[in-house]
C-alpha cells in the first residue's frame, strides 16, 4: 500500500495518508526527510517536486520572468537614449506611467548617441515641415482644457510630439481639480520641445516658477507668452524668461498677484523684440514697470493694453513721449490717472503711429483730454469709449474737428452725449462707421436748425439699446446719412414703420446687411419696403423678435433677394406657409437660416426644409416645439453638410 514518510523523522509508516503538493507546510515537511528514506507513490498520482520546492520558494517566485524593469533607472534612461525614432519612444511611453515619466526626464538633445539614431533625427528633422503644414500656422498645437489638464497627459504631448520636431504651440484651459497641471507637466514639455514658440497658461494655480524656469531654460525661441490667473507665478519666472528667451514678442499677463515692477523691467531690458503686451488686474505693477517698457532706446512695442493697473499720470506721460511706434493702445480702469495725464498724452506729439486708440472706465477722459488726444494722434483711424461718463457734446465735437483722419467711432455708455453732439461730429469728420450702444443721453428732440451738409462717407450705422433713440432720430439719420450700407437698430423698440420707412428710401447706395433685431413695433410693411428697395444688394438681414412678421414677409424676400445668405426670423409669426413660400424661390441661395421658437413651423414644413439645405450650413431650429425628435433625426441625416441647432 502506499505509505508516506512520517513528518517527525522516525522510521514508522502511516498508511493511506496523503499531502497537498501545494502546501508549502507539507512540502517543509518533506524536504526533511533523510536522503536514505524509501518512499513509494503510485504513478498515477506521483507528486512531481521541482528545484524551487527544495529550495523553500513559492509557485509565484517560481513563475516570475526577468523584467526590464528590474534594471535602475538610469540603465532603462540610457536604453531610451538610444531608441532609433519618435514613434518608437511613444511606444514606450505607452507601457507605464513610470516609463512615460522616465522619457520625459530626457532632454531632446539628449538623443541619438548612436550614429543611427542621429541619422534618424536627421531625417525626421528633414520632413519636418512637411508634417506641421496641417497645423496651426504651421506649427503643432495642443490644446488641454478642464479635467483633460494633467500632467501625464503632457508629458504625453510631450513625448509624442518630440519625434515630430516638439510643439510649437501649447495652450492649457483650466485644471483638473485632483491631479491638475504641475511645474512637473511643464518641465515634461520644456524638456520634451525646446523648440516651443507659443504658451498659454490659464487659470493654472499649481503652476509657479519653477515650471517657468524650465520652459526659459529649454525653450529658447519663445515668441509669446500668455499668464491668466497663475496665482504662484512671481517676478523670478519672468525674470527667468527674459533672461533665456530674447526672441520675446507677445506678453500678456492678468491677474498675477505676484507680478511687478521688477519683472517688468526686466523683460523692457532684455526683450528687445517684444511688440504687444497686455497687462491687467496686477495689482503690484505700477509706474516703475511701466515706464520702463517705453523708455528704452530699443522699444518696438506697437501693442498695448492697460488695465486695472495702479498707475498714474506718469506713466501715461511717458506713453504720450516715448510711444513712437505703437499703433494700438487699450486702456481701462485706470482710476489713479487724471485729466492732466490723457492731456499730456495727447500734447506730447509722441503717438504720431497710433491707428486705434481704446478707453474704458476712465475717470481722467473728459472734454478737454478728448481734445488733446485728437490733436495728438494726427492718424487716429478707431476710437473707442466705454463708460466715460465726463465726455460731453462739446468734447465729441472738438475730437472730430482734430482728429481729421477718424473713421470709426465707438460710443458705449457715455450717457452726457446727446443727438446734437452726434450731428455736430457727422458734420465734421469724414466718419466711416458710427456704434452707439446704451447711450441714454440720447432722445428724440425736434431740430429747430436746419441741418448741415450731408455725411456722405458714413457707410455703417449701428444704435444697439438705446432706448431714448426713435422716429425723430431716425428722421435725421435719413437726411444726414444717405450712402449707409450696414445699418443695425438692434433694441431699440421704440421704433415703428412709420420712422424707418424713410431711412430705407433714403440709402442710395443699396443695404448690404440690416439688423433689426428686437424691433417690436415693426410690421410686414418695413420687410415689403426694405426687399422692394434693397432685394438687390441685401446679404444679411435679421429680424429676431420682431413678433409682427408673418409669412408675408418670407414670400417678399423669396421674391425679391437675389444675394441673401443669412436670415434670422426666430420668434416672428412664421409658419409652415413662409417656409414653403421661401423653398420656392429659385434664385435664394440662403447658407444660414434661422426659425428659433416659432411654434408655428410644424412637422409639415420638413420636404421645404430639406430643399432649402441643399444650400444652408447652418440652420436654427430651437425651441420650434411644433417639430418633433423625429422629423430633427431624418433633417440631420438629409442635410449632413449642415449643422442644426435644435
């Protein structure tokens, strides 16, 4: 019978007994035995004990392969050193985290220690641009927003696109709240594309300078650079840029805390190269930074936005003297800035190049400083202002008549300016385009005096939400303005046929893009007008919230409009009957239509719909509750060019 070896190590024999061959307490047990010991198994059942049992080691050591990640890091780093091409090291970052982390720890220069792999970035680097012709600009771009925003996700962009030359442009939106973007994901791309041109970092928190130390120390051709509220970026990251990054020609920075003067100065000194920077909501850069940007010998700077910043009339002096070459200048919230400081802009004869000039919110702008700027700034083409609440009808007439070479004007918010102060500006400057949004100061006043001359240059003409703007401005309008192309009366509801019925005849030159969206008084008769008089030359025309339009309307502009694209006649009383009408027109060739709630356009008018999406690659039906999911579902896979909003 079969008999084992009793475990103690006597010489008795226990009968019928067995052992679990996988019980490492038995297989103690055996190993024990004397070598001299007689022990039968029967075939069928024989225990087979291999070398590892003998040796104490359980069936996973026994099972256990060699693995290269058995070898230190710096043996597998000098392993990924020699890796003959780009797609061959994104293969390997694939494998793990730790063999991604360890690829982005080598610097591209790093590469090709062998003659091979030199031949094989030789050859990469030959079909280089070949491959970024499909990009932006010609460079890569990578865009990482919200939870996408990680650093294992750049250390991937970093590794894939090494073998392609590296990134030229990286933008980054956000953070992943738990495991956001680091100074380590910034190294990973520092390290990965030296040849890096473009960064955008916003809303960043953990990112500070240490990551902008090493994208300065890697990146060397840098030409812009982007900061949006990265709290832990400080002086020494920008210092850190100047300093290695000379090619430095775009410098936006916005709610950075720890961001001054000494930064500033640093990037003035030693980034001959910049043309456009955009500072706003710093709340430590003040005249010292500033200045320091226009006072150099050297400055090109031609772009430039001011806002939010503690500064005074000193550093706009030193605009106003050392601006030589700026084109375009933004200002905004600048409450410590007076009259004396706009005036001395304007007087100091230094901003001969300036083309557009942008105020916002600033206390300083009043009559006399307006003046001042006009006379400074010889080539003004665009000015804009924005809740300057001291500019007056004096102050807009005396701009006009310095600043001969106007030809836009952009008013918001500035409630002291009246309709006499914009006659008195048409009737003196060869304005081109006219805005005027929420300008409450303006009201319908009969004209005792008869008009002045005509203002034949002004093509555009837009009144966004200014209530007080009605029949008697309109009136004046016609007469003073009668080559207008572009007119947009958006908002304004106080306005009725009888007041825009003259203003259409009026405009010789044929209307090219109407708006008059909001208009709640209007009826069919205006729409019968405007395509009667302007069916011709009419390309866009919108009528959003004009509840008075029917379908008479839509057949007019199916009769009439030859070069209409985009029409916009959500929440107007259309129904299926002017859908119909609109697809029988042979001659329309509409790109974008819009019907967003009008419930009277019913499941009924699909066959119209889909004949007009032979043309249309946009078309709005939102909230037309009268269109079922279903008649939605067989649009979208008729009219696949288009895209449909519902």
């Amino acid at each position: 019978m079969p008999a084992l070896v009793n475990y103690n190590g006597d010489d008795d024999f226990y009968f019928g007994a067995s052992f679990n061959r996988k019980n490492s307490t038995d297989l103690g047990r055996l190993c024990s035995i004397s070598s001299q010991a007689d022990v039968y198994c029967p075939p069928p059942k024989r225990a087979r004990i291999g070398a590892s049992y003998l040796f104490g080691e359980t069936e996973f050591e026994q099972n256990k392969q060699p693995s290269i990640n058995d070898l230190p890091d710096e043996c597998i780093l000098e392993i990924f050193k020699r890796l003959p091409g780009g797609r061959e090291r994104s293969s390997c970052a694939c494998v793990s985290k730790k063999w991604l982390m360890l690829l982005t720890s080598i610097r591209r220069g790093e590469y090709g220690s062998s003659k091979v792999v030199k031949e094989n970035i030789d050859s990469i680097s030959d079909d280089i641009e070949t491959i970024l012709s499909y990009e932006d600009d010609g460079y890569l771009t990578r865009c990482l927003e919200g939870k996408k925003a990680t650093d294992v996700r750049l250390a991937a962009v970093a590794v894939g696109t090494s073998g392609r030359g590296g990134l030229g442009k990286l933008y980054i939106r956000g953070s992943n709240s738990s495991s956001g973007v680091t100074n380590f994901g910034l190294s990973s791309v520092a390290h990965g594309c030296p040849s890096l041109k473009s960064l955008s970092l916003w809303n960043i928190p953990c990112v500070g300078d240490e990551g902008l130390y090493e994208i300065a120390k890697e990146c060397h051709l840098l030409e812009k650079l982007d900061l949006c509220q990265c709290p832990s970026v400080s002086n020494k990251g920008l210092i850190a840029i100047a300093e290695n990054c000379p090619d430095l020609t775009t410098l936006s920075i916005e709610s950075c805390p720890k961001i001054g003067n000494e930064g500033l100065q640093a990037i003035a000194k030693l980034c001959p190269k910049l043309q456009s920077i955009s500072i706003k909501d710093c709340p430590f850069v003040g005249d010292h930074g500033v200045s320091s940007l226009f006072s150099s010998a050297s400055s090109v700077l031609s772009k430039v936005k001011l806002q939010g910043l503690n500064i005074s009339d000193f550093s706009l002096a030193v605009i106003g003297y050392y601006g030589k070459s700026m084109t375009n200048l933004t200002l905004g919230g600048l409450q410590n800035v007076s009259e004396k400081g706009f005036w001395v802009m304007g007087n100091a004869q230094g901003l001969q190049k300036l083309v557009s000039l942008m105020i916002t919110s600033c206390l300083g702008v009043t009559d006399v400083s307006i003046e001042a700027m006009g006379k400074g700034c010889s080539n003004l083409k665009q000015m804009c202002l924005r809740s300057c609440s001291f500019v007056s009808d004096d102050g807009l007439v005396g701009f006009a008549k310095s600043a001969g070479s106007l030809e836009c004007l952009q008013l918001e918010e500035c409630n002291r300016v009246t309709q006499s102060g914009i006659i008195g500006f048409l009737s003196n400057c060869g304005l081109k385009s006219l805005t005027l949004v929420k300008c409450m100061g303006i009201r319908d006043t009969a004209m005792e005096a008869p008009l002045s001359s005509p203002c034949n240059s002004l093509k555009s003409l837009s009144v966004k939400n200014c209530p007080g703007f009605g029949t008697a401005s309109l009136a004046v309008v016609s007469n003073l303005c009668p080559q207008l192309q572009l007119v947009d009366l958006s908002g304004l509801y106080g306005i009725t046929d009888a007041g825009l019925l003259p203003l259409l005849e009026s405009c010789k030159e044929g209307l090219v893009k109407v708006n008059l969206s909001g208009c709640l008084n209007l009826t069919d008769e205006v729409v019968l007008a405007l395509t009667r008089l302007h069916g011709g030359t009419l390309v866009f025309l919108n009528l959003d919230g004009c509840r008075r339009i029917t379908d008479a309307s839509l057949a007019s502009i199916a009769d009439n409009c030859i070069f209409l694209r985009d029409l916009d006649v959500s929440r107007c009383a259309i129904s299926d009957s002017g859908v119909a009408a609109l697809s029988n027109a042979e001659q329309l060739n509409l790109q974008v239509l819009a019907f967003s709630g009008c419930s009277g356009v019913s499941n009924k008018s699909m066959p119209f719909l889909k004949k007009l999406g032979k043309t249309l690659v946009g078309l709005n039906l939102q909230q037309c509750n009268s269109i079922s999911s279903r008649t939605v579902e067989l649009l979208v896979e008729s009219l696949w060019r288009c895209d449909i909003l519902f």
